[in-house]
C-alpha cells in the first residue's frame, strides 16, 4: 500500500499540456517566416543526409535485425537502404541512424538534438499516410516547437541529472508533429502527448555505445506510437506534463514554464538550429575550423608546418585531451588528431573518423605537432591558434565562433558538401543530388515518393 | 556544449548490472524450491485470467486499433480475443489487459504489479519461439526477481517522485525474461538490461487514465526489444544500473544496493506475490473480507442490516472516503459501495463495480447504512466492524489481515473463482475451466499451443 507522501506542488504551474495540443492542432501551416521554414528545410535536409550516411553501420544492422524478427509490413523507408518496415519501426530506424555518427543537428541552449525524434517519426507516418511534403515540414516546425520549449524548461537540471534530453523530451517532440499529420483535434493531440509524457528515454550513462543513437530513435517510436492511440481514443492524463506528479516536476528540479508559455506561435526554435560542419563534439570545431582557414589561407601542405599551438579553454582538453588515439571512435575525443586531419584534408567528416585515417603516418606525424595550451581567458567557443612553418614563419589566426554555430551557420553549399559526403558512398552521385535537391525543397512535394526513392537503395 | 557537471558517484555502487545479467543468464532451471515455483504458477494463472477479463474493454480496444494500424504479423496471441499480432506488439496489449481492471498481482513490498510486463513479454516470446512451459515459467522467476529487486532497492524514493514503479522497473523485468528465453548469454543479457534501463515507463499522474494500465505493456514491449536487439549486438553501457548516471542513481535518492545483491538466488520475490480477491484498491480489501464474513455467517440479507459501522485507519477514508459514487470508477474508490456489496452479493469482482450495480436501489439504499469512523488506533490492513441487526443484535467481526494478504493468501478454490469470473463471460464455461488448468500447470506443457488455443476466443 502507497504511504500518503505530500507532493510539492509548484501553484503557478500553467496547463501546458493543453496549452501545446491546442497550438499544435490549430496553428496555421507555414505560420511562420519564410527564414524559419528555410531552416526548416535546412534541418530536414541535413537530418536525411545524417540518417543516409550511417544507415550501413553495425548499429543500425544489428537494429535492424532485431526489427525484422517482428517480420514487419513493408510500410515506410529506411533512408538509404532497400528495405521497408513498418511505421513504427521505420521511425525508430531512422532515428537510430540519424544520431549514430553523432553529426546531427543541435538545439545549442539545451543540447538537444532536434530532428532525430521529430522527423523519424514525421516522415515515416507521412509515408503511410501519402502526404505533401509541406504538411511535413508543418508537423516537423511544431513538433521540434513542442520538445524543445520542454527542453528550455527544464534544461539544465534536467540533463545534470543524467537524462540525455534529446530522447527525453523527443518524444514530446514526436508525438506532437504525429498527432499534426494525423489532424487530431487539440483533445486527441493532449492525449498523445499526455501518453508520450510517460515514455521518457535516454540515460546519459549509454554515451559511447549504441543505445545513445537509440535514444532519438525510441522517442520517435514513442511518439508515433501515443498518436497513434490517442486518435484511436486512448488517454492520459490531461495535466501530463505540468501536474505535481507530471513529467516536468517529475524530471527536474527546474520547471520555467515561461519558456513553454512565452511568445508561443511567435517565436521559433528550429530558427535556432544548428548543423556541424565536423564530425566531432562540438568543442573541437574552433581548432579545426581555424586550421583548415590557415591550410587554405597559405596552402599548407603537411610537410610546411613544423609545430602547431592551440590555445584553448580547459574544457576543450578536458572532453577532448585524447593524443594517441587508436580508433576512429577515440579520434572524435581527440583535438589534435582533428587539427591534423583539418591541416592535412580540409576537412573532418566522419571519414577523417576512420580508424584507417586515424593510423595513417601521415597524420601521427602531424597531430604529434600539435600542441595545446589551457587559457581560460578564452571561451569555450573560441581558439587562438598559432602555426610556426619549415620555412620560419609564424602564422596565427584567431576564430571566435567556428563555422556551424549560430553565429556563423553552416552556407548552403557546405551544408550539401556534408550531404553529399554522406550520401553518395551509399546511394552513388545522381541520386544522392536529387535526394539532395529534393529533400531541400521538400515542401514543393506534394508526394513524397520522388524522394523516398531518391533516398533509399 | 555540456557544462561540466560533478555527479555525486556512490562509491559503494556495486556492479549490478552485470550481476544480474550473469544471474538471469546462468541460474538452473527450477533452481529454486516446490513452494517457489506454485507461487509462479500461481502468478501465471492469475495474470492470464486478469489479461482475458478486460480483454474487450475500451482501453484494449482503443490500443489494438493503433497495433493495427501497423499491419502486423500474426505471431502472438492477445488474450481472450481471436486477433494475433507481432510479438512485441502482443506484448504491449496482453500489458495493458492485464492492468486495465487494477485487478492483478501485487508485490506489496514495493506495490509493483509484478505479473504485467514480465509474463506479457515472456508468453509473447515463448509462443514465437515455441519453447515450453518449463522454460516460460523459469524466465517469468527470473525476470520478476530482477524488476523487484531494483524496485526494493529504490523505493519508497523513487516512488514518491511520481514513478509508477511497475512500468519503471518492468521493463527490466522484461529485458530478462526475454533474454533467458532467447538463451542469451550473460554478455548479451547485460546489453539488454542496459537497454532497458533507458526506457523506463510512467507516471503516477496517469492514474485514473488509459495510460495506466498503458504502463506495464510498454514496459514488456521495451524489454522485448530490448533483448532481441542485444541478441543481434546491440550494445549499451556495462553499469547502466549503478553507475552515477546510470537508471538507480537518476531514478532515487534511495539505492540500497543490498536489497540487489543480498541472498541472490536463495530468496525469492515471486514468492512474496499477493492476488487481489476484490476488484479495488488493497485498503477497502479488510472491510470487504469482513462484510463478507458477517454475512455468510449469519446469513444475513439486505432488509437484515440496520446499520453498519467500520473503524478504520485514517488513510483508509482518505483514500477510498467516496460516499456517493455514480460510476464503476468511482465506486472502486468507495469503501461504502465495497461494503454493500460486500453484505448483499458476498463478492466484490469487476462486476460488482459496473456503473448499473453502482447505481442499483438495493446497493445505494444499504450504502447509505454504512458509517466509517476513524481510528489511527487501527492498523491499515485492518478494520473493526460493528453491526446493528434490525432484529435488534449487535454483530461484531475483527480482520487483521484481509484475504489475499501475505498472512492470509487466496486459496486455490478462490484463485480458481477469480479466474473463471473473468475468463467464463469471454471464453465459455468450458474454455476457461481449460484455460485454467493449463495455465494453473502451464511447466508441464511442452508447447504452449493448446493453453494458447484455450485462452483465446
């Protein structure tokens, strides 16, 4: 028996639950910029390159595996690859792949990364249901609206404790763009996310294994799953989120329900995304950035450089201080291996993140010229980095926000190179440019098959 | 970027994860005692008979209308009805069925309902893998040790967060049952248990709600999975139960790592399973048991009874205080109702807490004759009844303990009764009477065919 224990109740607790379902049922499609639905092409965009690129990896074929010994209908697309599974599991696939190179988008306030949850779940029920791709793009707006004003909440007690938020608020996030492609009314809508409020995922223990990729991709099931019940009349409780036993009070000792009340419908999250450049933490992109500025800038060839300083926030080698890493998994922790493969490639994509390249002499040799020195006078966002040549010259640059954050956003043409990069080892040059064009214009579809073929083997 | 928080590790955290993993993975078959193995028999039967009861109930109905939705293979049953579904799917709703009428199995240590996830997700599996009943009955131990022990580890604390501590830990419950069923080697039942430990399910906010009973069929479908993906090389974290980010430390203040570790394999907390005689909350279950005692004692009918009094501990009132009900609902919360049925029918199951027995003349006019008064002088499990004969005697009768608790367990006849109650109106006299047999024996079935055959329409 239950002893009688008294639950703090916050008394200013707003009905966000209702609040959200009414604002995901009825806002008006493309009620925002037209600068807010290009991001959200830019997000979907990137998002499908992301799910491309690792859609041959080990996690998504063990996934997978498990998957079809549910023999599951033939319904939706696994990006880039031939098979098709049912909806359910086909977002929870796509939101595997999405995250496994760890390349994805970020909601940089709260560390969220947006689209994994939300556009699984949203392009596998589009599928089913033969939708247009603008009623997509509608559902992925006000879903990733939904999961990361959740996350403004209560970011960042929530995540301190040991929740990764994107899987524990995605499904929030899931549920909501769902219950939009389905038409539920805002009653429905606040069951779904009343039942996806119970089904929060992702311990921040699992970073460095697989079950991190699956975060995203079981809240997109979650959330696919609740509005799926809810439009067939399953409940919750209608105070899911805000009630003194609710998932936000629940979850975290921070509740600021003004970041869900505040401005909503007139400002938006997904305008503040960002898309990595690099395929590495987001700590390490300055020095790369400023590497590859100075490779260009001077045409740097290996042999010309002699030594390579890098001044840093002691954040930066505290996360990233790995220098002889042995694995492409070890690299990713690595900011000198990263500054090597910037000066000796242009770049550090996530082939830069193979255990070949990170054995090649070439770049042992290099990365061994690259040192670090801890300078907390400079932000964690930031690096001064200076270069001593063969030659004697001294070179210098100094990068405050690297390319990829919201300050200084990934152009349009690097954001289909990362795309590209990702796509066309799998599903060869022609087909990853039209999934390319078509997945950035994706809201002129008024089918979404041209795409899902373009996209898959 | 992450702030760099400190986690307060627990240093004395031992590694639990992989204990139990090897536990689960390892233990002999029937490697416990007669008595042990009767309550599981005793915990199987129970649970099939609360899974077929609501079997055609609004809350299933609304969730195999989803399922459905999904196309699935037919490769499970779902108790009581004809439809079949995928396994992890058949999980999710015999889940649900077995919840829907708060009718089910009890571990009062911890008020987990240990039955749901873990035999929903093993008999799912079981069939798909066409193993015996010996093997379903180890794996139905074994799992309900695991989600019992990490649930005595943690609560009252993590209850009292508002968890509901039976989603919350089934699905490691799941995880292990489905693990030891697909023959998993300790490796790979770890990796399951640590997937699992990133989905934990529900809210005591939902209560009230479909999502409730939505609780421990999630966590079955999440443990399916779970382990069918570590058998094909999922990975996740080696201490995701014990490390400082990992599911006890985020989950509760409290982490007696002891109630994990302690005796394992020598006591059992299957053995310690209670099973509802009365469709409603434990609390009322004294006043029932002693009405019912009174009456057949003294043969007593309706126009006997003057007045009723029952002295009663304060929480009793407060928790089933509602004098007046209107609904099947509210009457499960109405100590009143309970007794009057209690007096006039001998019997409280799902029936007697229809909306049209609520709000029959004869119940609500011997209703109105039943007094509570409060006495915190009385234990909860408890009550002291008094009563006035119209004929003028005074009757008295004092339960310590009600039918049904640990001190007084439900007797075969009456676990049958409950049974046949819930099964005969779904399956036919003669179906159930076969459907309990077989369940009530089900280790000593090779295959599962036939008990399926009879426990489904």
């Amino acid at each position: 028996m239950a002893r009688n224990t008294t639950v703090q109740a916050d008394p200013n607790a707003p009905a966000v639950t209702e609040l959200l379902a009414r604002f995901v049922a009825n806002h008006a499609s493309k009620g925002w910029s037209e600068a807010v639905d290009r991001e959200a092409h830019r997000t979907f965009a990137n998002w499908v390159g992301c799910a491309i690129g690792p859609s041959r990896h080990e996690t998504l074929q063990a996934a997978l595996a498990a998957v079809m010994e549910l023999s599951p209908a033939p319904q939706a697309a696994i990006l880039g690859r031939c098979e098709k599974v049912d909806i359910a599991n086909a977002a929870m696939l796509n939101g595997i792949s999405s995250h496994t190179f760890d390349y994805d988008d970020t909601h940089l306030k709260t560390i969220i990364h947006p689209a994994g949850p939300v556009a699984s779940a949203a392009l596998a029920l589009a599928q089913h249901l033969d939708i247009s791709g603008r009623e997509l793009i509608d559902a992925l707006v006000l879903g990733i609206e939904v999961s990361c004003r959740v996350g403004n909440a209560i970011y960042p007690d929530h995540y301190d404790r040991g929740w990764h938020i994107t899987g524990s608020t995605g499904m929030l996030g899931a549920a909501a763009a769902c219950s939009r492609l389905l038409k539920l009314d805002a009653a429905r809508t606040q069951m779904a996310l009343g039942l996806a409020a119970s089904q929060p995922i992702g311990l921040r223990e699992q970073f460095g294994t697989m079950t991190k990729p699956f975060h995203p991709g079981g809240a997109a099931k979650a959330g696919l799953m609740s509005a799926l019940m809810a439009r067939h009349g399953f409940t919750s409780s209608r105070r899911a989120l805000e009630a003194p036993r609710g998932l936000l009070q629940v979850f975290s000792d921070k509740t600021d329900w003004n970041e869900i009340t505040g401005r909503l419908g007139e400002t938006w999250e997904i305008a503040e995304n960002t898309y990595k450049p690099f395929a590495c933490g987001i700590v390490i992109h300055p020095s790369i950035d400023g590497c590859i500025q100075l490779r260009d800038k001077h045409q740097l060839k290996a042999g010309d450089i002699e030594k390579v300083t890098i001044r840093v926030h002691s954040l930066v080698l505290e996360l990233t201080g790995k220098k002889t890493p042995k694995t492409g998994l070890e690299a990713k922790f690595s900011v000198y291996h990263s500054c090597a493969v910037g000066l000796l490639y242009g770049r550090a994509g996530e082939h830069e993140y193979s255990d070949e390249v990170v054995n090649r002499p070439e770049v042992t040799a290099l990365r061994a010229r690259v040192f670090a020195i801890v300078d907390d006078s400079i932000a964690e966002a930031s690096v001064d980095i200076g270069m001593r040549t063969m030659d004697g010259r001294d070179l210098h640059i100094f990068i405050e926000h690297a390319v990829g954050s919201i300050e200084k956003p990934l152009s349009e043409a690097q954001l289909e190179a990362k795309f590209m990069d990702q796509s066309e080892p799998i599903l060869g040059r022609e087909k990853a440019g039209r999934a390319w064009s078509l997945s950035r214009g994706i809201a002129q579809s008024n089918k979404l098959g041209e795409f899902i073929a373009a996209a898959t083997s």
